[in-house]
C-alpha cells in the first residue's frame, strides 16, 4: 500500500478472494475525486470449455473460483439445461434452492466476520475491555448462549497472548488504533468472540453441501437435476439420518443468523451512521432473480425476484432478458482485451469474445493507464448503462416488489438506528443489507426443506430427469442462459453448443458487473463510483477506501480467470 500527493493506492486489496488494485485520485482535502478499480490476473477460462462436452461444462466452470464453487456449477447446468429445453423434477428445485441458500448463509457469515468487520472493528483495543460489560452489553443484544463473563475473559486472554506474543497471526493486517475506529472496547471485544464462534459454525453447516453434493468445496451437480438419489433405507443415497442432518444445519444457521450475525450488524452500524450517506455510487441496480418455487422457468415463483431499477426509482422495474442482444454487453475499451471490430463496441455474450489484447512486457501496474486499458476485468452494461448487483440490490428489489419479511426487516432495522430510507443507497445499507437478506434466505430454507420431506413422504423421491442425456437428441445447435443470484450478484454463463460440443462459453459474474471499469464513453463502474466523495484521515492507511469496497465482498478469482496456452 503506497501513498502520493493527490494519488493514493491500494494494491493489494487484502481480505478479499482474488487479487485486486484501486487507484484513487484525491483533492487538497483528501476526498476522492476519481477511482480506479483493476483486476490483476488474466482471464480465459471460457477457452478452455470450448469443444468439451456440455455436460460437463460445470466441472471445469466450478473452478473460477475456490469460494463461489457451487453457484458456477449451478449456473452452467442451467446454461445447458435452457439452451436444450431441458427441465428438472421438483426435488432436483428443492435441493439445489437448499444448497444455494446454504451458500448464501455460509458465505455471508464468514464475510462479515472474517473479512468486513475489521473495517469496523479495532482487535488490539478489545484487551482494554472489561469481560463483565462485554456480557452485559451481549445479553441486551441477543439471547446468544455464549454471552458470560468468563467466555470474554477467555477470548481477551487468548488474544492477550497473541498480542504480546508479537503473533497476531490473522489479526495481523488491521489499522488497530487508526481514529476511524469507534466501538468502545466492549464491543471491539463482543466481536472478536464471535468472530471465533463464527470459524468453528462454519465448519459444521457447510456439510450441507456435502450431505447433497457429496463434498465441500466442489459439490457435485448435474445437468438435468441433482446426483443424489432419494431412498430412505439405503446407507449410500439421501437417506433418513442424511435428511436429519440437513433439518440440524438449517437450525444452527438459523440461530447463528438471529442471535449472532443480525444483532451485531445493528449494534455495530450504530457507531458508524455516517456511512449510511457515503458509497452508493451509481443508484442503478440489476437482479437475475433466483430461488424458484416451482421452475427456474417461471420467474414469477422467485423468491428474489428479477428486474433492474434505475435511479434509486423503485416504483418501475425494469424488465431484464438474459437472451437480449441488446440489453446486456461487454465493453473492452478499458481492459486489456480486444475485439473484433474496434472501439466502443459492446458484445452480448452469445457472441463474446476473449481475446487477450495487451502486447507489452507487463501491464503498467506501477501507474494504471486509464486512458486505454487498465484491468483484466471487462465493463458490463445493461442497455449501456452501469449497474451495481449483490446483496444490497436484492433487498431494493424484495422491498420494491412488495415482500412483507423484506420491508419489515428493513423498516425495523431503520426504525432502531434511526436512519431515514436513504441510507439504504451507502456502504452502510450495503453492508446491512446482506445481513438482512441472510435471515430471509435462512428462514426459506426451512420451509424448502419441508417442501422436500412433503415430496418423499407422497411417494416422489425422482431427483434427475435423464430423458435427455443422449446427444444424439440434440439439435445440431443450440445456445442459452444459466443465471442465478450469487451471494454476490447476478451471475450468467451462455452457452452456444454446436453438433454437441461446447462452441462458444461466457460467463459474466458479480464482480465484472461491480468491479469492471470504465465503458467507452468514461462512466466508472460501481466499485469506481462508490468510492467518489470519500474523505481520507491517512492516505498511508486508507480505511474508508477498504470499507466501501468490502461492503461489495469482491470476488477477482470469479472476473478473472486464469489461462496458461501452454498447458492447454
């Protein structure tokens, strides 16, 4: 991290999953008056899916990323299952909504935890607490079970021993004692504890995914449904002691999520309501919509539903197809690739292209050009227009369709920071409202699984509709659409499938949509525009920079992908 007169940046962007570059143009006051976002890894994965099998697409496609493992193997099977007509039993809907909304609780967790909330959160100053008011201060919050004296006391003396040890090991990265710090240690302290209990529940619901997919990270899928047969007397098929397991998950996410992750996200937001008018940026926002009742199909059954809404306008949405050439585009203008046919040309992904266009001995890193191309990362448009996706995208879009959970977590969160409406478009409401959404999701996953149990005690147990695993029932061509809400946004692949084989692939992922930068015409992507207005106190540690942009839970490794021509 490096600072200049008038320039400050970051680079790299710790605590997030990929590796990440912001540039930030500053006035004689400090303010941001210009950002730049750059993803510093190569992308090409598309490349190599392309002549392979449809069918096994999501193996290859599930490896964007280590994190966001199952959300691109769903969306490849979707891909493929459209572009055949291909439709899956009801079961196969109920699973995979399960699986998802595990990912979302699981990823969500962990990111406020174990990547946020050290924005907000001064580790060292939680030995200066006094365990006894940490208790109090945690039981006036939350029932939570571990809220004693003594479990504070233990977690302040195991820090204690880190910090005079010269070890902080994973507390190691923070600004601990910059003055944008404002928790009392009480709470510094609070945090830090379930900052604990948080690695340890992790580990135990994300055997979700396992239970279904067989493991985690990397769970099987399949096109034309799920892999796991239903038969309750069998040792190696979802059976009876597999479907407990599942209801228990479902319980101790739920209980997490309502003694642990909503309480501190209100009781921590608190302290910081100044971060509910900065970094909003662009006041555009787009959902694929996700969850479905009954089909992928019918966008009417979505929990989340889809649309885009426009100036913070949310009394029209506006309607969204992923098949449209000309609603959703790529532009390259700024990144380092090109296209046929020059300048300022957008491709939808049916005809995207990735074609790696920079000839140097190495992207100018020392200062980004931003006049040509300055990232691995392309600048996608919704009918030329920039949008932001993601958690806080998805809570507008509940609350503006009328989902009665949506507004009243959203009015009772507002209602207790004293907050008007408008803090929803900042970091702050961002951040707030992942962890809103995290609770409606926890909650529905109950009911998808009483949904499941209803279906296997009627006598249906089918989990895969294989009438169309033979290519010889194919057309000679076809092309479609997996979308899904990802914990961090809209996430698409296209696929075009010629004599039954894989012609062209694109995927466009939440962080292309956020982190992308420039268009042709100089408008700033989301990340670029939230940033704008910011007031650094120390451009040699820029919290304020770090705190907008892990609001959005950046995910490089899903924008950019990695390609090595030699070992093709």
């Amino acid at each position: 991290m490096t600072a200049g007169t008038g320039r400050v940046v970051v680079d790299p962007v710790t605590r997030i999953e990929g590796h990440l570059r912001i540039e930030a143009v500053t006035d004689v006051e400090g303010r941001v008056t210009q950002a730049y976002s750059s993803g510093t890894m190569v992308r090409g994965l598309e490349v190599i899916l392309q002549g392979r099998d449809p069918r096994d697409a999501w193996a290859f496609a599930q490896r964007i990323c280590g994190v966001c493992t199952l959300v691109h193997g769903i969306a490849s099977v979707r891909a493929v299952e459209d572009s055949l007509g291909w439709r899956i039993p009801s079961n196969a809907n109920l699973v995979r909504n399960l699986m998802i909304g595990a990912q979302f609780v699981h990823d969500h967790v962990m990111h406020f935890y174990h990547l946020h909330a050290f924005d907000w959160v001064d580790v060292v100053s939680a030995l200066q607490a006094d365990p006894g008011a940490t208790a109090t201060l945690a039981q006036s919050i939350s029932s939570y079970a571990r809220a004693s004296p003594g479990h504070f006391a233990d977690v302040q003396r195991r820090l204690r021993t880190f910090v005079e040890g010269g070890q902080l090991g994973i507390f190691a990265s923070g600004h601990w004692g910059h003055p944008a710090y404002r928790l009392p240690p009480e709470a510094n302290l609070m945090a830090v504890a379930h900052y604990l209990d948080a690695l340890a529940w992790q580990r135990d619901v994300a055997a979700l995914h396992a239970v279904f997919g067989g493991k985690n990270p990397h769970p099987h899928v399949l096109v034309g449904g799920t892999p796991n047969p239903i038969d309750l007397d069998s040792d190696s098929a979802l059976n009876t002691r597999r479907l407990a397991q599942v209801q228990d998950i479902i319980g101790r996410m739920r209980e997490f999520v309502d003694q642990v992750y909503v309480p501190d996200t209100v009781a921590i937001a608190g302290f910081y309501k100044d971060w509910a008018t900065q970094g909003e940026g662009l006041g555009n926002f787009l959902c694929y919509g996700d969850f479905p009742a009954t089909s992928i199909t019918d966008p009417r059954s979505f929990l989340v539903p889809r649309g885009v809404i426009l100036g913070r306008d949310l009394t029209r949405i506006e309607d969204v197809d992923l098949h449209d050439p000309a609603q959703i585009q790529e532009f390259v203008d700024r990144s380092y690739y090109g296209y046929d046919g020059g300048a300022g040309r957008g491709l939808h992904p049916y005809d995207g292209e990735t074609r790696l266009e920079y000839t140097g001995p190495e992207p100018p890193y020392r200062q980004l050009d931003i006049e040509h191309g300055y990232s691995w990362i392309k600048a996608p448009r919704w009918r030329g227009k920039a949008v932001e996706v993601g958690p806080l995208a998805r809570m507008l879009m509940m609350v503006a369709t009328g989902n009665e959970q949506a507004r009243e977590l959203v009015d009772r969160t507002l209602g207790t920071l004293d907050l008007p409406v408008q803090a929803l478009y900042s970091t702050l409401g961002r951040t707030a409202a992942r962890t809103l959404e995290t609770k409606i999701i926890a909650d529905a996953m109950q009911g998808w699984y009483d949904a499941l149990i209803a279906n296997i005690k009627s006598g249906d147990t089918q989990t895969c509709d294989d009438s169309l695993w033979d290519p010889a029932r194919w057309p000679k061509a076809a092309k479609g659409a997996g979308f899904m809400e990802a914990p961090r946004g809209a996430l698409g692949h296209w696929i075009m499938i010629e004599d039954g084989r894989i012609a062209n692939y694109q995927a466009v992922v939440p962080s292309t949509w956020n982190a992308g930068p420039r268009d042709a015409a100089g408008h700033p992507g989301a990340y670029e525009a939230a940033l704008a207005g910011h007031v650094l106190h120390d451009p040699a540690q820029p919290i304020e920079i770090l705190r907008t942009i892990h609001s959005f839970d950046p995910c490089i490794a899903c924008a950019v992908h990695v390609l090595d021509l030699q070992e093709q």
